[in-house]
C-alpha cells in the first residue's frame, strides 16, 4: 500500500509544473511512511511513497524502471496472485532483482500492455511510463478500492492518489457547486466528479493512456460486473460450497505478507466469516474490535469474543468512550480532502490507529452487504416490490409517522423515522425510491439550503439531474434486485465504504484488504439468482448458510446492529459552540455567501427541538463541508 503522484507536461508551458513533484510527494507520507522517491524524465515526472508489505527491500522501492530503463512504475496497492504470474516472466527471458509484486506487473505491462490487467487479482492504482514511446498508461482496480484523482488543463495532466496532492502541484480552487448539492444528499460525492471542478475521480475498472507528444487520452472499461442475469446452474447447496470455496481461496490470497498481519473482527457475520476462514490458515490470527462503554446497544464486542474464542485468535477488544470518539474527531476530518460525512469513518479512524500499533495490514468484511443484500433498504426494497398487508398499512399511516417524534438518536424515534421514509418511499418509482433511501437529505431540502441565482442554480439542477440518472441508469421498473446490488456497489461501496476505509487507514498507514471483493467472489454472487441472497426471510441466506458451522450460532440469534456516533450529544454539549458560534453562525454563513441564513436558522431549529428527524446527520454533513471549507478556502 502506498501513495502515487506525477505530473505530464503537456507543452512547454507545462515544464515549470514538474519541479512541483517533490512537494506533491511529500503530501502522501502518511500513505506510505517507509521510503519515498521521485522520477523526472523530458516532459513526466512520478512520485512514490511506500508502505513496505511484499519484499520490504530497498530493491522493491519505487518509482520502479525495468532492466532496459525504458519503463517505469509507480504502484498503490496489492498484486495478492502475482507469485503464479513470476514464472511467466522469468521465462519470457526477464530477469528480476527483487521479490516484488510490483516488479512482476511491470514485466506483465512490458509483455501485454493493458491485457495484463486480466491477470491480475488485487487492489491497486498505477502508472507505467514508456520513455520511448512517450506514453502514460493508468489503471484503478475492479472494484476502486484504491483512489486517484486526475486534473488536466491545457498545459498538463496531474494524477495523485490524495487531493491534497493535487493541491500542492497547484491546481485551481474551484468549487463545483452540483457535487456539492450532490454531497448535501447523499454525505459523498460519487465518482467521476470530486468538489473541485476540473478534478475526475478514475472510475473502477478504469485505464487510460496518454501520448505525451499530442496529449491524445484514451479512456477505456476493462471490467463490468456481469449483473444483468442470473448465470449458475449449481443448486442451494452447491452454491454454498462453491462460496465456501471461492472466498476461502481469496482469503488465503490476502494473507500473504512480509510484515505482521491481523483482522478486524466486530462480531458481525461479515468480519466473522473473513476471521473464520484466515484462522484455518493462521496459527493465533490477531484479532481486533472496538467496543463502546457509553453505548451498550450498539457494542458488538461480546459477539466478536464469541468469533474469537471459537477460532482461537489472539484477540484484542479496544474499549471506547464517546469522549475517546470526539478526541479523536478532528485528527479524521483534518485528513479527508473533500467533504465527507459518513460518520462511522470516525469508527474507522480510531480502529486503524489502534490495529495499527500491532499490525501493518489488516483484513475486513467489506463488501457483502452490497454483493448479497445485506442492509435494511434492501429489505424494505423486497416488501416494497411484493406489497402486502404491512406494506399498505405503513403507507395508509404515513401522517402519523408524520407527526410522531423522529430521530436516529433513539431506539423508538429512529424506527418511526425508518417507518416514514418507507411510507414515502413505496409510492414513488424504483428509481426515485433508490434514491430516496440512498440519500439522508432530501432534494428539496438540499434544493433549498443552497444560495444560487436562478440561472446558475437552473444549471447546477440540470447538471445534477444527468449525473443523478447515470447513477441510476441500471435500475428498470420490472427489474430485479440485482440490479439495486450492482447499484449499490458502484454507488455506495466505492464511493463511501471503500473511500472511508482507504482515506481512514491510510492516515494511520494501515493497509485493509476485503476478500469479499475477489472479483471472483464478485462475480460468482452476481450469477446466483436472487432468492439465494435476499427474499422475505431473510439477508445474505447463502453467507450465512454457507458458513454456520463454522460460525457461533449465537451470530445468527440476533439484529444487525450498526454503530451511530453520538452526534446529537455533541451537538449539544461539544460541538453547540462550533455550531452557534462559528462554522454555522450568522457571521459565518452570511460571509460565506454559499447557503441561505433561513435554511440553516430552520435546521439548528429542528436541530435543538423536540421532532428532529435526519436534522443532527444534516448538520453534521453541513459542518464537515463547513470545516473543509475553512480549511481549502478561508
């Protein structure tokens, strides 16, 4: 795991750029801690920081040139299957001086150009130049677990797995005023747009090439998830032993390592199923939760134990407080580089930092709510599509809800608010409700908070409405569920599961690898139909069916429990004052000249009343841009 920067010159206005990369390089150490260099070469300069895990040596370090010193390589991430692919180099004729997977991708690049891609199984962002040929060759793996970030103007072509990269190479400061409307509903801003305008996220399963003389870029899909039907012939219970088989072997795969390696483990069937399966292969498999004192409901940690205990891992339960979450709330925002406010990255942050003292690398559950429907909307999307008696009296109540306490911040409250959004999400279309429950601030309101002219704010609706139906272009009235899961995952697993776990293990310097993301595992659940994941009865059948024996059967007795950081309770203690006083003041807000005073005099009303439904998440995601903001702006 590492950090990538580099900088093309387009012409020769854009030479004065290159000297920039050091600096630009300078900004990923925490990416990568244990070395870090650069390479200029004519009119292209790379930038590497490492994170040494495969060959610790210093001939693994990069920026990486092969033998001829006609190619060179600069890699983020993990090759996990690159010691069967070694042979076929060495006996192409090529001799390797490290024990690298990153000098085995570079001799595959050299033999199959972009073909090579199919050989590999892994994570990972990379560059490869071709000095003679004068081209820049860029990928991003399957799933985007590993980010970069592109800007390209007249003169140049800036490529950086951080923002904060690309800000040091100089790029400009503005804002795009639709992925903010964007962010303001759904806490994130989807790919390939960022909250700077002119900087493209690469998507997942991405390349592009660029011919440095001409500044010709192409930008080609290599791998699309085969989502559109069901595919196997195995039935149930060779479904299960195909899974049991497919996500021991990627297990086995993410255990390779030449530093210290250990798992999370929060008691959930997920992380439970990953630590079952590396402790077969693992004697005394580090294990390691977090546990919160102060919020006994939402503690899993007796669940891990249970995991642990069964598959005798060495394991170790952080016990947290909420003052432990706030004392470290500031260290998480100060790191992210765009407005982001999933909360639970909070979560993330702390578990790294704590893992991190013990391991280098750590394994995760990541990935299967979204491959085998494994959240509540993707229950409530299945009672929506069949109807019934439940179904229609929740609707038929709807003013009730309406005028019933809401809140996520209760146990009773937060169900009324689930009941609600329900309620309001069976009359609409599947793509309108898709959107709905992806989204913790309504359109209207996000509509509304913004300050824009009528003929910008006409715009930025436009503009949203196209990307908004990009996103949910996969989605058909008589579609199936597979089609919400294959949206899920290029909406929310790459752009908030994935983008929380890399941005918050990387500030600790920790790498997390997820074998639920295996492309093989990937495209093994998209061809099961859709009854051996979700139906009436339940979530995730084949997972959890496939490995009950391997599993404490007390896993299977109990809700699937999440975690909600106590944001309410600091916004009436902690954070009243940053809100009141600072990010969210009248001073502030008028100075600004981004949002209407009456929309946010209404929010911290609803805020600091009694029915507050979503208004604590909405502030929250309104003080991580406030923050962010006064940080790249003020």
């Amino acid at each position: 795991m590492c950090g990538i920067t580099g900088i093309v010159a387009l012409n020769e206005k854009g030479l004065p750029s290159l000297s920039k990369i050091h600096d630009a390089t300078q900004c990923l150490t925490k990416r990568g801690p244990d070395a870090q260099g650069t390479f200029i070469h004519n009119h292209v300069a790379l930038g590497h920081t490492r994170l040494s895990i495969i060959d610790t040596s210093e001939a693994a370090s990069q920026p990486m040139t092969d033998e001829s010193v006609r190619y060179t390589i600069i890699f983020n991430g993990e090759f996990f299957n690159f010691k069967e692919h070694r042979q076929f180099v060495l006996d192409k004729g090529y001799k390797l001086k490290s024990q690298s997977d990153t000098e085995v991708l570079l001799y595959l690049y050299i033999i199959e150009e972009e073909k090579c891609l199919a050989r590999v199984n892994g994570f990972f962002s990379f560059a490869i130049y071709d000095k003679q040929e004068e081209t820049l060759f860029i990928a991003r793996d399957r799933m985007g677990v590993k980010p970069l970030l592109i800007y390209q103007d007249d003169n140049n072509l800036m490529f950086a797995s951080e923002m904060k990269s690309l800000l040091a190479m100089g790029i400009p400061r503005e804002m795009d005023k639709t992925s903010l409307f964007t962010y303001l509903q759904l806490n994130y801003i989807p790919a390939p747009h960022s909250i700077f305008k002119g900087v493209k996220k690469l998507e997942p399963g991405y390349f592009l090439k660029l011919k440095v003389a001409n500044g010709h870029l192409e930008t080609k899909k290599y791998y699309t998830i085969p989502y559109s039907a069901p595919t196997t012939s195995l039935n149930y219970i060779e479904q299960q032993q195909e899974l049991i088989k497919l996500m021991d072997a990627s297990v086995q795969l993410r255990l390779i390592s030449d530093v210290p390696l250990g798992a999370f483990l929060s008691g959930g069937i997920d992380s439970s199923v990953v630590v079952a399966l590396a402790a077969k292969h693992t004697k005394n498999l580090n294990t390691f939760s977090i546990g919160f004192r102060n919020e006994p409901l939402y503690d899993e940690t007796h669940y891990a134990n249970l995991v642990a205990k069964k598959c005798n891992t060495n394991h170790t339960v952080f016990s947290l407080t909420n003052d432990d979450l706030f004392n470290n709330l500031f260290d998480a925002l100060d790191y992210i580089d765009e407005p982001f406010a999933d909360s639970s990255a909070l979560n993330v942050h702390i578990l790294s930092m704590l893992t991190r003292k013990k391991v280098k690398v750590a394994l995760s559950g990541d990935g299967a709510d979204e491959l085998f429907g494994g959240y509540n909307k993707h229950a409530a999307e299945i009672k929506a599509r069949n109807g019934g008696i439940t179904a229609s009296l929740i609707k038929v109540m709807n003013p009730v809800w309406n005028v019933l306490n809401q809140s996520r911040n209760s146990k009773t409250g937060n169900k009324i608010r689930q009941l609600k959004k329900f309620a309001e999400g069976i009359t609409l279309t599947a793509k309108d409700r898709y959107w709905l429950w992806a989204s913790f601030m309504e359109e209207n309101e996000a509509n509304i908070l913004l300050k824009e002219n009528a003929s910008s704010r006409n715009q930025m609706l436009q503009e949203f409405i196209a990307r908004k139906m990009t996103i949910l272009k996969f989605i058909h009235k008589d579609g199936d569920m597979n089609e919400v899961f294959y949206t899920d995952i290029n909406l929310v697993l790459a752009n908030d599961m994935l983008t929380k776990v890399d941005s918050m293990s990387m500030a600790n310097s920790l790498e997390v690898r997820s074998p639920f993301l295996d492309y093989n595992v990937v495209d093994f659940a998209f061809s099961l139909p859709v009854n051996s994941k979700i139906d009436k009865h339940g979530r995730k059948k084949v997972v959890r069916d496939a490995f009950r024996s391997y599993l404490p059967e007390e896993l299977y007795n109990r809700p699937k429990q999440g975690f909600e950081v106590p944001l309410l309770k600091w916004m009436n203690n902690e954070l009243e004052s940053l809100i009141t006083d600072d990010l969210l003041s009248d001073k502030f807000i008028i100075e600004q000249d981004i949002f209407t005073i009456e929309a946010i005099h209404k929010l911290k009303k609803k805020l600091f009343g009694n029915n507050r439904g979503d208004a604590a998440m909405n502030t929250w995601t309104l003080i991580v841009f406030q923050y962010w903001w006064k940080k790249y702006f003020k």
